[in-house]
C-alpha cells in the first residue's frame, strides 16, 4: 500500500462523501483547498446539485470515471456503507476523515486492494507536504 505522501502524490480524482455547499462546514473548506492544490474534487450528497463549481452526485456508483481516493465526510456509523460502495466502483483508496473511523470497513477496503486512511485530515496530510 502507498504511504500517505505517495497516495496524494498520485491521485488526482477525490470524491468527497458528504460535502456540503455550506461554506461553514469543515467538508467545504477542505474541498475547496484540496481543489486549490489541483485535485478534482467530486461532491457525493444527495441534497446538493453543484458544490465549488462541480456537478454533485447522489452516490458513488453515480459517478463517472476513475476515483482515487473517496473522502469520508459523514459519521463513522455511515462508513460500512460508503467502503461497499468505494469498492463496487473499483476506487484506489478511503480516507476517513478526523474522528471518522471503522476498523472491521477497513479492514474489508484493505482486503480489496484500496488504500485507507483512518482518522486524518487530508489537508492536514497535504500541507506537510508542501512545507
């Protein structure tokens, strides 16, 4: 598995689960700096139709093209669901966000093939990259 560095050196698609057109929400702020720094970043809410100029879809199996790495903005007990979901669509890795974790999802994303990333911030991670 790539380390940390590695993942966010190569992957260029995010799909961030759960973000939100909310400017006060940590998912936007997050996206909108990872986006800054290059990446195309894919919203995953069905509530939304369009965050940070990019069209949002309903569901991960919705969206078109190659994931690298899918973002989880939602509540641990949401996670199950979304690493199912991250595997159907052939993604490279999960990220769980700060405070997000489920170590049985990860252990099944890991038996898959995907990288995961538990408990981190991914701008967090990026940053100490461009120090």
């Amino acid at each position: 598995m790539p380390s940390i560095p590695e993942l966010l050196r190569s992957a260029r698609t995010i799909a961030v689960v759960g973000l939100s057109g909310n400017r006060k929400r940590p998912s936007y702020g997050v996206s909108e700096y990872m986006q800054s720094a290059g990446y195309r970043i894919v919203p995953v809410n069905p509530q939304e139709t369009e965050v940070l100029g990019e069209r949002a879809y309903p569901s991960l199996e919705a969206v078109p093209g190659h994931i690298d790495i899918v973002d989880v903005f939602r509540r641990s007990e949401f996670v199950p669901e979304i690493v199912e979901a991250a595997i159907r669509v052939g993604a490279g890795a999960v990220w769980m966000q700060e405070g997000v974790a489920d170590e049985a999802a990860a252990e099944k994303a890991r038996a898959a093939g995907l990288t995961v990333v538990m408990d981190r911030c991914i701008l967090k991670e990026h940053r100490k990259l461009t120090r």
